[in-house]
C-alpha cells in the first residue's frame, strides 16, 4: 500500500507548536500499528541550521546519519520511533542548492527553471522518498502560512492533493483562539483569517487545531466550523498543558487520531496508551524533587538546550522525580562580586553543557572545580568534557596555563586541541565530527555500569578534541579515560574515580533519550543528584538535631 500523508501548517503566529503537535499525531498513529515517518521543511535559506545562531534557531539537532537539522526532530525521535536522517529536514536553502547544481550539470536541457515545476517538483520528490517504506508520513511546513518564503512549500502540498487525492492527503492547520481579558471572550478572528489565507493558496484544510488556554465551547467550535468550512468535530481544542507529554492524551480525547483515520480511509487496531497514561502520571504525581544546576552559555534562550532539558525530565521520570533547573549563566560565575559557592550551594547536581567559543568558559572552570572539590554530581556534555579536562589539568596536575585551542592558540598546554581531520579546514558549515560513532568503555567504569555493556553508539557535534599527548600527566593526576573509538584515536569519556559521579563525555547523549526510554547517563546522573540532595538533607538534620540535644545555653551562645 502507498502512504498516505498528513501536512501540518501553522498561522496567525510563530510558535504554536506545529513540531509538538506533528510529533503528537505520529505517536498516536502508532499507537495503532501504522508504521510512520515525519519531516520538517524551513522556509529559510541557510543550507541546514548548522552555522546558526542558538539565540537566533534554538539547537541544532543532530540525526545519525550527521544532518544538522531544525530542532523539532528531536520531538519528532522522542514522540515516535522513526529513525531520521538528512532527509527528513529541508530548508529552502538546500532544496535550491539542489536545483542549481542540477542546472549546472545541465539535467534542465537548456529549459528556463521556475519555482514552478521545478522548485515544486524538488520539494515533492524530497517528500516522496521518506515515504517509500511507511504506512503514513507526516509533513511539517515551517514558518506560518501568509509568508512569502513558505508558499512554495505550500504550493507543493497543494499540488500533492491534486495528484494523490482526499482520501491519501489530510491537511491540519495549527492556529490560535486568543483569550481577550478585556472583552472576556475567546476570539475566533484570527483563526478566520488564517484559514482564509490557505484558501487563497488552494488549500482547505481538514482538521483545526485550535491553540488556547481554555476548552472551546460547543458555541465556538461550531463557529469556526461554519466560517471555516470544516465539520464541527474537525475543530479540535488543542489547550495548553503543564507538560509536553501529555498532548498525544489530549488529542487522543479530543479523537484526532480517529478523525484522520476516518479522512484517509484507513483501519488499524484501537490504540494502546497504557505506557503514556503512566508516564504522564508520574509527571504530576511526583515522589520528590531534584535540582540541577546548567552552567551555560546559552541559558537566557532555554531552546539552545532543548533535548538537553527534556533528557533530564526523562532521568528524572524514570525515578519519579520532578525536575528544577537552575539555569546559571557562565559568565556570571567569572564575577569577583559574587561567591560561587552562593551561586552552587542549591543544587544537587551540576550539569555543563555543549556550546562554542571562549565566552563564558571561566565561569564554566569554576563551576566544574566547585562540583570536583565539594563532591556534587557532576556530569560534563561535549564542551563540559573538555573543560572538565582543561580543569582538572590546571588545578590537579599543575598545569596552570592549559586550555584549549580553541580559546587560546597560544597556550603552552593544549589540553584539548582542533581534530587532527579538519587542520586546515576553515569552512564551518558541516565541517565537525558529526553523527553516531562507536565508542569501547573500559570495564567497571562508571559508564559501562550505567550503559550495562561495553561498546556503544552516540551522536557527536564537535571540532575539538582530548590531545592524548596529555594522557599520561592526567591519568597519574587521578583522570580516568574510561571511553574511547575502537581504534583509540579520540578520547569519548572521562571520570573521576571515588567521586560520587563525575563523567564528562564527548558525545551528545541527549539527542538519543527518550520519555519512554531514559538515557542511561541521564538516568545515572540525576539518581546520583538525589542520593547527593538525600545526604545533604540528612546532614542538615544531623546538625539540627544536635544543636537541639545542646545544653540551652550552649545553644544560644553558638547560635548568638
């Protein structure tokens, strides 16, 4: 059977979280045994987000295959088991890249080439290939419709109906119902408009989802179903929860699966949400809490970390914890006027990020020595390695003008120094070590035991690495290099034996969790924050206890 395929657009504003809500109709279909893919389009021209600002994009996802893509594949990977690659993220960038290399070879025939057919046509081919081997594919339009740099993509799914028909194609469109304080009502307006916008592009969409704060009345839903030309059941209510986790439940409620499968035509088994009930459950009924402070340099923009973030929700889950974060930026921990210790002295555990260039990275050194010294878990991610590195080099073995050559060219101590591949490579796009890499863990490390075997495969997103030539010196400081490719040339993990947990890893583990499936390190990490968090607390209540047993005038000449 061919797939069929759902296209997701969005309008009246930015943000109302297509890749979440993609990501959510994919889980539900197979929850019900379909076999699904999804794929994002960006209506910019960068060739990939690669060489973007984090600020500016949010993170940079990484897949197996080493496409740097947008990040809603991530919620695309956690939500479902599709496995993406480069082809499942297009920009417009790459999509004309690909047209004017074609140009150049000649494959047009001396033909004038136009957004349409051609621009078009490139679009549905990229489509085309993801589905091949699925029952659905799911098809993410990015930027919001009326924008002049998304109508070829709109184009394009317009033209899919037309070759594919109603029964193969369904159109969701994501847009808002504003809450108005003032007039103390929903606002149907600019959902309207939107819909209206489609129309004059060809498209009708079939399904509304409809972001709000508060559930649509029967009043309304049949308002926007009379205006937009939808049936009032097509009009779904997709309000704001507390947890991303529990939209697929929501929409579940709200029968958008069985809507789409009544539209395409197809039948499958009633759908088993069992594990996500659980899950969701867990998310609200937690046993206690755990901290973790970030040490970043990122921190004002919480989607530079997203996968990050939700890789320790899931570590916490899994222990039916709740998480805090404590975003700290780096920078702030380089101030003479603040102590770190007060910056620190919360959290249960402290986490350095991924990240580039030298902003921030002091701060960073500080942090990493107050979590060795004092004994906090602390778990270092690709830059959190190699300055973990870089610290443990200056402060343990004496090596006090280390670093990375990356921050300093001139340091007599490259700890850490540019991948031996790219010396002479200047180009940043797509130039790092990217995708999934084996990596062999020694025996009895903290990593083996927290991965429960001894060769792995993780993601990687990087241009520096360990400068082995330093092994030795570190090694008898007390570093163990735990981790590491099968041929030994890069150094993939480092530890601190008898600390509670100190891991630092090349690697970007992040980008492989799951709700569902924790990440081992992620997991290890945040039970090593709580059992720090427990002891401290029962620390505390020794001291009090203590204090309390003390003669009353001992106490209050202690206490004065």
């Amino acid at each position: 059977m061919a797939a069929k395929y759902i296209f997701v657009t969005g309008g009246v504003v930015s943000s109302l979280g297509k890749g979440l809500a993609a990501a959510s109709i994919g889980c539900l279909m197979e929850s019900r045994g379909l076999k699904v893919t999804l794929q994002k389009f960006d209506p910019y021209l960068n060739v990939d987000p690669g060489t973007m600002s984090p600020f500016q994009h949010g993170e940079v996802f990484v897949t197996d295959d080493g496409a740097e893509t947008d990040l809603d594949l991530g919620h695309y990977e956690r939500f479902t088991h599709t496995k993406l690659t480069h082809d499942n993220n297009w920009t417009t960038g790459r999509i004309y890249e690909t047209i004017i290399a074609k140009e150049r070879r000649g494959d047009y025939l001396g033909k004038t080439v136009q957004v349409i057919p051609h621009v078009t046509n490139e679009i549905k081919g990229a489509m085309k290939k993801v589905a091949q081997e699925v029952d659905l594919a799911i098809i993410e339009i990015g930027g919001t419709v009326g924008d002049i740099e998304s109508l070829p993509f709109i184009e394009a799914i317009r033209q899919m109906r037309q070759e594919l028909g109603r029964e193969n194609t369904l159109f969701v469109h994501v847009t808002l119902v504003p809450y108005i304080a003032a007039a103390g009502e929903l606002k149907t307006k600019p959902t309207q408009h939107s819909v209206k916008e489609l129309l004059s592009i060809g498209i009708q969409p079939d399904i509304l989802l409809c972001r709000t704060d508060r559930f649509l009345s029967k009043d309304i839903k049949s308002k926007i179903a009379l205006f937009c030309n939808v049936e009032n059941e097509a009009v779904i209510t997709a309000k704001d929860v507390a947890s991303i986790y529990e939209v697929p439940l929501v929409f579940a409620h709200e029968q958008v699966d069985r809507l789409a499968l009544r539209y395409l035509r197809l039948e499958t088994r009633e759908p088993d949400l069992s594990r996500w009930e659980e899950l969701v459950h867990r998310v609200y009924n937690p046993k206690d809490e755990v901290t973790i402070g970030i040490v970043g340099k990122y921190v004002e923009y919480e989607d530079s970390y997203k996968s990050l973030k939700e890789a320790l929700v899931h570590g916490a889950l899994a222990y039916n914890l709740k998480l805090s974060v404590n975003w700290i930026e780096a920078e702030g921990l380089e101030q003479k006027d603040q102590s770190v210790q007060a910056q620190l002295e919360h959290v249960d555990g402290i986490l350095v990020p991924g990240g580039f260039g030298k902003r921030g990275i002091e701060g960073m050194l500080q942090g990493i020595q107050y979590a060795r010294e004092n004994m906090v878990p602390y778990f270092g991610i690709c830059l959190g390695m190699q300055t973990a590195c870089i610290e443990f080099a200056r402060n343990v073995c004496g090596l006090e003008q280390a670093n990375s050559s990356e921050f300093d060219p001139a340091t007599p101590h490259r700890v850490i120094y540019k991948l031996r591949e790219l010396r002479g490579v200047e180009e940043l796009g797509g130039t790092m070590r990217l995708g999934a890499w084996t990596c062999k863990l020694e025996a009895g490390s903290l990593a083996q035991q927290a991965y429960g075997q001894t060769e792995i495969s993780e993601r990687h997103r990087h241009r520096y690495e360990f400068n082995r030539e330093y092994e030795t010196a570190l090694v008898a400081g007390g570093l163990r290099l735990s981790g590491a490719t099968p041929d030994g040339t890069y150094v993939e993990i480092v530890e601190i034996p008898g600390h509670p947990f100190f891991l630092g890893c090349q690697f970007h583990p992040e980008f492989k969790s799951k709700p569902l499936e924790p990440h081992p390190l992620f997991s290890a990490f945040v039970k090593a924050s709580y059992e720090n968090k427990l002891r401290r607390e029962h620390s505390r209540n020794e001291v009090e206890v203590e204090m309390f047993h003390r003669p009353e005038k001992q106490r209050l000449t202690t206490s004065g």
